[in-house]
C-alpha cells in the first residue's frame, strides 16, 4: 500500500521544462571542454578582427588637438587629410593630447629603414620584406581569413541546401540532373579550379568568397539531400503535403529545420577549410591582391629569403593553426551534442 | 571487355553487367559538364593567350605588334571564332583523343602529361598507401579504447595535424632537414640527383625515395585524421551490431572478436573510400610539387596556369577528372562486391 502512495506522488512531480533541441545540444556542448575552449578562441579571434583598427595601427583613436576632439580611426577628418600623426604627436602643443592603439604600426605603413628585423622591442613580431610590422598585419589579417571563411562557407550553404533540398524533395529526374551537378563537382580538383579561375580573374577578396564558396558546397548539398530524402518519408511532411501547404512551406518550415543541425556541424568544419584554402592561395601568390594583409602573405615572404627569418614562418602559421584547430574542434564537440546516441556518456 | 563466358564472373546473373554500362553511361554526361565550365571559365575570361604569347617574344615591344600579327595569330590557334564553336570543336578533337598542342612549345599536350603523370601517381600512391598503413592500426585502438584518455590524445594530435597547413610543414621541413638552417638530411628539389637517371635500378630507387621523403611527408599526414576517424567510426558501428555481441557471448577472445570478426567488416567502407581522395590527390600537389620543384602533373597544371596554355589546362582537368570518375566507379564495384550485403540495384 506504501509503496503505492510512494510510485503516485512520484508521477505527479511537476516535469520540468523541456530546454528544447538546441537547448540540449548545447547543454551536451558545454560538456566538452576541448570544444569550449575552442569556442572561447573564436570568439576571441572575432574580437581581434572587429577591433583590428583599435588594436593596431598608425593613427590615433582619439585625438585632442586645437581645441578640438578628434577619432581618427573611425571618421576621416578634412582638416587631418594629410597630417603626419607622428609628427604631429610629437609637436602636440600643451593641454592637447593622442591616445593610439597599444600597437602602433599600420599592416600597410612601410618601413624601409627596418627591414626584415627579428622580433624586438618597437616590433613585436619582427618586420617583413618592407619593414611592415607583422604583428600589425597579423592582426589586421585576422578581419580577411574570418571574413573569407565566414563568406566562402555562407555562400556554400546556400548553394548546398538550395541543391539538396530541391534533389532531395523532388526525387526523380531533379534528383539525377543535381546528382550528375554533385558528381561534376566532386569529380574536379577543386584546388586546381579555383586556382584557374582566380588566374583568369582579379585575385579580389570577393572573387576568392566567391570562388570557394561556389566549389565548397558539395558536402552541405550531399548531406541536405539525404536528410531530406530520409524526412520525405515521415507521416508528418505527408501531413503538411496534405494539408495543403505549399511545397517550399514544407520544405522551409517543416523539413529544413530538421536537417538544419548537420549542415551547421559541417559548416563549422567548412570555415576551417576555407580558411586554409585562402592561405594556401595566397602563399602562392593568388591570394588578396599585396598590400591586403593575409597569414598566407606573410608566411609567402619568408620563402623569399636565403635567410631564415623565422618570425615569418612562426606567426603566421601559429594563427593559421589555431584557427583551424578551433573550428574543427568545435565542428567536432558540436558534432557529438547533436548526436543522440553518444548523450549520457 | 565481357564477351568471355568463359570465366563466369561471381555475379551471374545481368546485374553487373548492365550496373556497368549504366554507370559507364553516366560518366559521359559528367565528363561534359567538367569540360564545359573548364572551357567556360578559361576562354571567357578578360585577357588571352596571343597578348601574352607576344609579350614575351624576343623583346619586341607591344605597340610593334601590328593588328595583323594579332589576327594571324589567332587564327593559329583557332581563337578567331565565337566560343561555342570553339567548344565543339575541341570536343570533336576530344572524340578522337586529340589534345591538342600545348601553346607554349607545340609539344602534343598528352605527350607532356604522360610525362608528367607517373611522377605524381607513385608519390600519391605512396602517401595513400602511408596513410592507410598509418591510420588503420590508430583508428583501431582508438575505437578500442573508445572514450579514453588514449583515444582522445589521438583525436586531439590528429586534429592537430589536420590543421597544419602543407605548405607551412613543407617550408619548415625545408628549413630545418633540407640544409637551410640546421641539418642537410634531404634535398629539396626535383626528384632525382643529377645524372641519377644512368644509377643501376635498386641505387635510382633509393635516390627516387630519398628525393620524394620529404614531399611524401607533407601530402599524408593531412589525411591521417580523416581516415582514423572513419576507421574509428567504421568499427564502433560494427562493434554494436548483434553478431558482435554473439561472438563474445561464446566466449572467443577479445583479440578475435575485433580482428577475426569485427575489424573484416569494418575494412569495407574504408578501403572503397580510397576513391574520394583521388581528386583531392591532384589538387594537393600543385603547392607540394611547386614547393619541392616536383616535376609532376600539379606543377604542370599551376604553370599551365601561369602561362594560360589552354589545351593543357583543358587536358589535364579532363583527364584528372576522367581518373577519378574511374576510380569512384572501381571502388563502388568493389563495394558491392567484397560486401554481399549491397546490391547492385541498392546503389543508385
């Protein structure tokens, strides 16, 4: 009789609320520490990038001068058009005042006098070929590979689950002409194409999101259509279907979001290779055009010298690996949160 | 190719054959579409071979160039006419295994590949073959020991090494094994000493594997990762299935449970995976073969590039393309058949 009592006051516990899908994966995400971490370097990476100008450059963020307050960084100013801030910080009259950022050197200001110096006081990771702080283009380089990778993996998923959704919903002969698409891409080096298509074309930044973007969907595409071909089946899309909705309602609205958690899982491996692919091509020189700072241009320079000037190899390769080191581990962790049958390990 | 009936093949019944000529079938429409957007892509862009052709001959400035040169040579070369038809007339060159000329020294262009293929085949198949011999045994104990501290150190030094950048690896190789810096163990250029080629056999081997060590490092390691993970997963998802847990329940050692019964089956999808990293092969090589001045189809393809060669860019995607279609088809069959379960009408 007790235990009875015991079992029916259990049942009628308040159930606690559901934190829904993405609750729980990141509930299972913040488990591993590994992937936090990563996470944490990203988000640093994308402090250093939007920031980039506060952190490193030759003008002054704030500047008190005739009276006047001035942000050079972030408006242009008629009357500082052509002022050399150095001078001028030096010559400040009294009560006037320059605050700049902790690294004083622009990723474009050339310095002829210092060329080529190992890292040291004024430059804190050494010079390069024209006497360019590389901790400046470092920096400045961050704002190009996120951007790139973010690009080039944004354009990708659009293609992706644009192709995808409509083989993978519409089967038959839409699904044989994408699949021949897949195939056609799959098939090329794609290396070898994007190469050809930026030697053909201007080595813009745009051109490089554009490029591999458009030769980097096939994963995403491949991943959608068999979500979408499994989903196809379940009684809850014939429902939709039957109800009436339209088709791009039930794929949108119905489907989409069941399939959506993969294709960020591979989206987040996508950015670490897109990241590497643009330092690849602007190792070989068919990267964002010379005085854009890029990792890949940097650690090109080195390459150029007898010598081994090894703050050019270092630091340009340690920030391209972190990169992509976070990314893929957090592809990683994220992959696992979604993954139902590795919860309650 | 099948006439003989006299070796009946294990599948004997039509399944294969028209499996076969369906797929066969199907590379042509894929060999088309890559033909079409290389040809897309190169003759549509700003710029063309003639100007720079004659830029570099023999110091003549560039206003000397009257229209006529210009003209004739495009005519040479075909370049006169609208791109459509330009397109179907390389495809009826294709149709014959025609290639062309190379632009920049009338050579056949299939004449410079064939040169040029063996290099970078034996150098992937090395590395293909490292990874495999590598990347098994370590996907294996990983999976064994899954969720230990083991496994996740290996998870975590392969990830590691899949985010180094080749050609970050191959310039600190360079520096510190190829006498930059420190020791002058390997050298870094081309794939044989001077005057290697006249070397006895085993002695120009030897020669071959010491030039290539360093470039065979740099192409493999990237795809440690991949492939342990795949063998991890590949032999979790064989350990949970039901026959596994038979074998242990009559009491066979656990060695021979993974080896004997779990491990065969878990071999299957990687070994046929060796077809996706065939396109991925050539692509790798162009900044490999550029660093370490390799004379194979990478460099060839990043100078055809350079020098927009047409017919060789044109050739080389082509037939790249036309290896790897091969080789996904050859490994899809021997899915099928290493694996009875599947069926040729399962697959596609």
């Amino acid at each position: 009789m007790n235990t009875q009592v015991v079992g029916v006051s259990q049942v009628y516990q308040p159930i606690p609320k559901s934190p829904g899908y993405w609750g729980t994966v990141w509930i299972e995400f913040k488990k591993d520490k590994l992937a936090m971490t990563a996470l944490c370097v990203i988000l640093f990476l994308f402090i250093v990038a939007i920031f980039s100008d506060f952190i490193a450059g030759n003008k002054p963020i704030f500047l008190k001068w005739n009276g006047k307050m001035y942000f050079p960084v972030l408006f242009e100013y008629k009357e500082l058009f052509n002022v050399d801030f150095k001078e001028l910080t030096e010559s400040l009259p009294k009560d006037n005042f320059a605050v700049y950022p902790p690294i004083r050197y622009s990723d474009t200001e050339y310095d002829l006098l210092s060329v080529l110096s190992p890292p040291s006081r004024p430059h804190l990771f050494g010079t390069d070929d024209r006497g360019r702080d590389v901790l400046s283009r470092m920096i400045h380089g961050t704002r190009i590979s996120l951007s790139i990778g973010f690009v080039a993996v944004g354009i990708a998923v659009v293609i992706g689950i644009f192709l995808g959704v409509i083989a993978g919903y519409y089967g038959g002969i839409t699904d044989f002409i994408v699949s021949r698409l897949f195939e056609i891409m799959i098939t090329f080096p794609v290396f070898f194409l994007i190469l050809t298509i930026l030697a053909f074309r201007d080595p813009s930044i745009y051109n490089i999101m554009i490029v591999i973007g458009a030769t980097g969907w096939t994963g995403i595409a491949r991943l959608v259509r068999g979500e979408f071909l499994r989903l196809r089946k379940y009684s809850y899309v014939e429902a939709a279907i039957a109800l009436g909705s339209p088709d791009f309602r039930v794929m949108l609205k119905h489907m989409l979001p069941n399939a959506f958690a993969p294709v960020l899982v591979a989206s987040t491996f996508g950015v670490a290779g897109a990241i590497l692919v643009e330092s690849a091509l602007s190792f070989l020189g068919f990267g964002v055009p010379p005085p854009e700072p890029s990792w890949g241009d940097v650690l090109s320079q080195s390459q150029r010298y007898v010598d081994f000037a090894w703050w050019l190899v270092l630091f340009p390769g340690a920030a391209i690996f972190t990169t992509v080191t976070a990314f893929n581990l957090v592809g990683e962790g994220f992959r696992d949160a979604i993954d139902p049958r590795l919860r309650g390990r | 190719m099948f006439r003989d009936s006299n070796h009946e093949p294990r599948f004997t019944n039509h399944d294969m054959r028209t499996y076969l000529l369906k797929r066969l079938f199907l590379i042509i429409p894929t060999l088309l579409g890559i033909t079409l957007v290389t040809f897309f892509v190169i003759q549509l862009a700003p710029g063309n071979p003639v100007s720079r052709k004659l830029q570099v001959g023999e110091g003549v400035k560039a206003e000397a160039i009257t229209k006529d040169i210009i003209e004739q040579t495009k005519k040479l070369y075909g370049l006169d006419k609208p791109i459509y038809i330009r397109y179907w007339i390389w495809l009826k060159q294709i149709a014959t295994l025609d290639f062309g000329r190379s632009y920049k020294d009338h050579r056949p262009v299939i004449q410079k590949i064939a040169e040029r293929l063996p290099v970078t085949l034996s150098i992937n198949i090395i590395s293909i073959l490292l990874v495999y011999i590598i990347s098994i045994p370590l996907g294996v104990y990983s999976a064994v020991t899954q969720g230990s501290i083991r496994d996740r150190a290996i998870t975590f030094f392969l990830f590691a090494l899949y985010s180094i950048p080749s050609f970050w690896l191959a310039m600190v190789l360079i520096y510190f094994l190829g006498g930059g810096e420190f020791w002058d163990v390997f050298p870094i250029y081309g794939i044989l000493s001077p005057g290697a080629e006249n070397y006895p056999f085993l002695k120009k081997l030897l020669n071959f594997l010491w030039h290539i060590t360093l470039p065979v490092i740099c192409l493999t390691y990237g795809d440690l990762a991949y492939l342990s993970r795949y063998q991890r997963g590949s032999l979790l998802e064989v350990l949970r299935s039901e026959f596994i847990r038979t074998a242990r329940a009559k009491g066979l050692t656990e060695s021979n449970v993974i080896f004997k019964h779990a491990l065969r089956n878990a071999l299957i999808p990687i070994i046929t995976i060796v077809a996706s990293v065939l396109p991925a092969m050539i692509g790798g090589s162009v900044i490999i073969e550029s660093i370490f001045s390799i004379p194979g189809i990478g460099q060839l393809g990043f100078e055809a590039v350079l020098s927009r060669d047409y017919p060789l860019i044109m050739a080389i995607a082509t037939i790249s393309a036309f290896l790897t279609l091969i080789g996904i088809l050859i490994s899809d069959l021997a899915y099928v058949m290493v694996d009875p379960r599947i069926s040729f009408e399962g697959k596609r």
